[in-house]
C-alpha cells in the first residue's frame, strides 16, 4: 500500500515532478502570474476583433486609423510636459496603450480644463477624454471606463493653519468645489459646516487668502495649483480618512466597446 505521504503536497508536490517544476523554485504562483497575463491579452485581443466585425475599431474612431485623446495637463504625475514639451505621466501612458491594443495611431489634443474635455467629446472631436475625470462627477451619458487610478480630497486653508478634518468645524464656512461637491459629502462632519458651492477655484483661493470664507475643500489638482498661486496665503492638506476621487476614461456613450477594450488595458498595466 502506497504510503499516505506520497498523495500529499499539492501543487508543489506535482510541480518537483516536472521540469518547470525546478525552474519555479517552488514558487508556485508564478503559475497563476503568467495566466493572469495571457488572459488579459487574450481579453484584449478577442474585444478589438469583435468592435471591429461590428463596425468598431478604426471605423469608429473621429479620423480613421487614429486614436485622438484630449487629456488636461496638470502638470503632475497623470499628466504633464516634458523637457521636450510633450505630455508625459500615467494618463498619456494609458492612452498609447489604448492605441496600441486598437491598433491605431495616437493623437493628444490638450485640453485646459475637464469641462472642455468633456465638451470635445459631446462636439466629436474626440475618441476620449482623461484628466483625472472623477466618477462622482455628473458623467450622465458617456461610456466610461473602470478606474485608473484615486486620489483623496483637499482642504485649501490660510497659511499656517494645518487643518486636515471637519472635526470640530461646526458652523464654520467652508468653501466647495462644485467639481467634488458630490463626494465631499462622505466627509466625516461635514453636515455640520455651512458649505459653500464655488465653481472657480481661483475665486476660492481668494476668498480663504482674504478670510472671507474660513477653508475650501478641492481635488489634489485644484489645492496644488492655488497654493502655487497664492504662496504667501495659502497651504493644503489631504483630508485626513476622507474619501477619494476614482479617475475614469470618458468615452461618448455610442463608443461603449471602446471603454471595454480601456477595461483590458487598465488591468494589463496594473500586473
């Protein structure tokens, strides 16, 4: 009778067996890594030819052949130029690799704000937009991707004042984006503040220079610019355990099979 010993070990017992066996040093999930890749090509592979047997592809695409992509340069680590004066960053990165898997030249248009991003899509302009286009945004009508990436709220306050929550903020003014109005809410304490809806973060940086308004709450993006802006008068601070914007590509809605490719190309590039 076979000793019970020999029936045990699994997938390492097997793999010892085999060749491959010596080569994963018995790490068998190096296995499921490799898998991981295949099928997320295979995926990628198998939703370009289906778009394109079903009049996808380059056939639905603004100018044939090519990819255009508005992306808004905010000069930091999702987009910005570089020494030669070209966007660089995570978000023209996912848009070659969009180009790529389509098998389609890429074309960046720059846009100056997510609104006019937006806009470039609802004129045709454009195959899609990126620029830390945040899902709690009123998206209403476009085909959007899966997240690729996230980023806490900001509180933009007069310099030296290191507040970084809404505790104990009761009664206070504060000052709200109307960009992340919507996720703003889920901050601990903030039914407690009288909140103040701005659509200019420039007109908010002003307004907690001057005191007028006691702090305001923007995107990473916004705080980092009005800081930039107003050095001698303002600081920022991420909100401490608030929540977080989740960046989506937007693509018009007639362009959903083009949003799933992006699905493909998001979880490629996060093995």
């Amino acid at each position: 009778m076979a000793d019970k010993s020999e029936k045990k070990g699994g997938l390492n017992g097997l793999l010892e067996k085999i060749p491959i066996g010596n080569l994963l040093n018995g790490r068998p999930w190096i296995i499921f890594a490799v898998i991981g890749v295949v099928v997320v090509g295979i995926i990628v592979a198998v939703i370009v030819a289906v778009t394109g047997r079903r009049g996808g592809g380059q056939s639905t695409v603004v100018t044939p052949g090519m990819l255009t992509v508005a992306i808004v340069a905010g000069e930091d680590r999702f987009a910005q130029h570089g020494a030669d004066g070209t966007l660089v960053g995570s978000e023209p990165e996912l848009a070659a690799a969009l180009a790529e898997a389509e098998g389609l030249t890429l074309k960046i248009v720059e846009a100056a704000t997510v609104s006019e991003a937006l806009s470039l899509i609802d004129t045709g302009a454009v195959d899609l937009s990126l620029g830390r286009i945040s899902d709690g945004r009123n998206l209403t009508g476009y085909a959007l991707s899966n997240e690729y990436g996230r980023c806490g709220l900001f509180l933009v306050t007069a310099l030296h004042d290191y507040t970084d929550s809404l505790a104990m903020m009761t009664g206070y003014s504060v000052a709200v984006m109307d960009t992340v109005q919507t996720t703003a809410q889920s901050i601990t304490g903030y039914e407690y503040i009288s909140p103040r809806s701005y659509t200019d973060a420039v007109t908010l940086g002003k307004d907690v220079r001057d005191r007028a308004i006691n702090m305001g709450i923007c995107s990473e993006r916004d705080a980092l610019s009005l800081v930039k802006s107003f050095p001698d008068g303002l600081q920022t601070q991420q909100i401490a355990g608030g929540p977080m914007e989740h960046y989506v590509a937007v693509f018009p809605a007639r362009q959903a099979s083009h949003a799933m490719v992006m699905n493909a190309v998001i979880a490629s590039m996060e093995e």
